[in-house]
C-alpha cells in the first residue's frame, strides 16, 4: 500500500498554507502581514505590489493554528471531493476567483483588513450541494445548505467579533454560481 497524493490542489493548498503560518509563528514574523492580508478599505494603496498581491494570497495566510485547522478541516475534508468531480485546474480556478471577489469587496467596502480560506471554505460549501444537480433543478441540500450555513452568516453579521462573516457569504455566493454555471468534467 501507498500513500497517493489524490487531490493535487486542496493537497498543495494546505501545504503551503501550513508553511507560510509555520514561517510567520516562527522565522518570519511579518509574512503573514505582508503578503497574505488584504488590507481595508482605505489602506488599499494601488503603488504596492504587495496590495495586489494579497488579493489572491489572503487566502493562504491565517492568524493560528485554530484558524488554519478551521478552514482546512472543511477543504480537506469536501474539496478532494469537488476535486475530483470538476478536476484540478477549475478546483483552482474556483478558488483564484473567489480570493479576488472576496479580496476586492473587501477593499471596497470594510475598513478592517482580510485573512483566511473561509470564503473558500463556504465556496466549497456550498458547491458540493451541486455534485449532483441536473439541469432544470434546484437540488433541495443547495437550499438546506443556503439556509443553515448563509443563514447563521448573516445573523452573526452583527456581532461584534473579527470573523468576516461577509467573506463567508460571497465565498458562497461565488460556490452557488459556480454549481449552476459550470459543469462538471464527465
């Protein structure tokens, strides 16, 4: 028996988001500041490359270990799934475009700056409900799922902690248009 390496995208993913939290908890205090949050509206500055870097590469850098192991129980746990059912390069391209949505309303609309795979974590969420959609359907899990996952995101909008409860919303709003918009690979 060996060990396979089934999903290269969510597997590599992990990788390297475990390295850049593990070089920022140790050798390189400010990586995580530097190249993986997307500052707020205001502090958004055009002239650094760093900036439009963070709005794909917020999604790799987390504040801890408890923030880490919270988003990628989820990815590691649905995304070989989604993986395999839409293949690598769309996985990636799924989760490239919703960094940037979430990333640039980020900049647009919150002073308070982005970290974290949660807007991939909810993507994923909720485009698992479509792994079995036909066409001319709404799957009843896609509904369940809007209602008990989006639904709790939007009541806990308004409390006063540091989750951006907004990234989790468009990270499933970009999951619902990928499921209704992208086939599957046969």
């Amino acid at each position: 028996m060996r060990i396979k390496y089934n999903a290269p995208t969510v597997l590599t993913f992990t990788f390297v988001s475990a390295g850049v939290l593990i070089l920022s908890l140790t050798i390189l205090p400010s990586l995580t500041e530097t190249w993986f949050v997307v500052p707020g509206r205001g502090h958004f500055s055009p002239r650094r490359v760093s900036n439009w870097v963070t709005l794909f590469t917020h999604v790799l850098g987390h504040a801890n270990w408890n923030h880490f192991i919270s988003n990628f129980g989820y990815i590691l746990l649905i995304g070989p799934i989604l993986e395999e059912f839409y293949g690598s390069f769309s996985i990636f391209l799924m989760m490239a475009v919703t960094a940037l949505i979430t990333g640039l309303l980020n900049i647009l609309l919150f002073k308070s700056n982005l970290l974290g795979a949660s807007g991939v974590v909810f993507m994923m969420i909720l485009l698992a409900s479509f792994t079995n959609f036909n066409k001319g359907e709404i799957p009843l899990t896609f509904i369940l799922i809007l209602v008990l996952y989006l639904g709790r995101e939007l009541i806990n909008s308004f409390a006063n902690n540091n989750v951006s409860e907004f990234a989790h919303i468009v990270g499933g709003f970009c999951g619902s248009l990928f499921g209704f918009f992208r086939p599957p690979r046969r």
